[in-house]
C-alpha cells in the first residue's frame, strides 16, 4: 500500500484498478486541506470517524461518522476537521485519470495552489 504524509494529515491507497482508487483519508484536528477540483474524476466520500465541515460547491456539510458525500467532476471541495480527534473518511475516486497532478488547488492554508 502506498501512504503519503501531506501538512493537514495523510492518505493510504487501499485499492487501485482501471478507473478507481480507492484512499483512507485523516485529517489532523484543526486542520483542513486545500480547496480544490479535479479535471478527470469524481469523488464520492463516507466518513468513518471524527467530526469536521465539508465543502462541496457553495455547501458546506457536518461530516460526522456515517455521512455519505458526492463530489461531482470539477466542484470545488474540501474537508475541515473541527473535532479534537483525527477526521478519517475513504474516499473512492472514479474517472478516466486518477494522478495527483490533476488536483486544481483554489485555495490552501499551506502555500500550495495552482494546478500540479
């Protein structure tokens, strides 16, 4: 498996075929990671543990364990963890590319934006 430490957290690939990939996402208390789109994929999310806000377009929803998230091909997103405990959520990313580079960063609370 493949695990990545960024500024807000971590991610580890749990599963990765022809036009998915599956992560295991944490998210440091108080902390969030970029706003951001994608070109090439969609995303759809479900939280397993912690408490946080996600932002989807111009919603910002109460990720609690259990929620379910849809984020459509180039909508703007993000995750804030807003709890004392690490935010974990999988995510399972669905389209035609699936790198790191096709990440549009909006906006980032650690120097980082731009495209990849």
């Amino acid at each position: 498996m493949i695990s990545e430490g960024r500024p807000w957290g971590m991610y580890e690939v749990l599963h990765r075929a022809p036009g998915v990939q599956v992560k295991r996402i944490e998210v440091k208390p108080g902390l969030r990671f970029s706003l951001q789109k994608h070109r090439r994929r969609s995303e759809k999310w479900v939280v397993i543990a912690g408490t946080g806000v996600a932002t989807v377009g111009d919603r910002q929803i109460a990720a609690t364990k259990g929620v379910f998230l849809d984020v459509p091909c180039g909508e703007a997103h993000r995750m804030r963890n807003t709890g004392k405990d690490p935010l974990v959520f999988i995510e399972v990313q669905f389209g035609d590319y699936l790198g790191e580079d096709d990440i549009v960063r909006l906006a980032d609370d650690f120097g980082r934006t731009g495209s990849l």
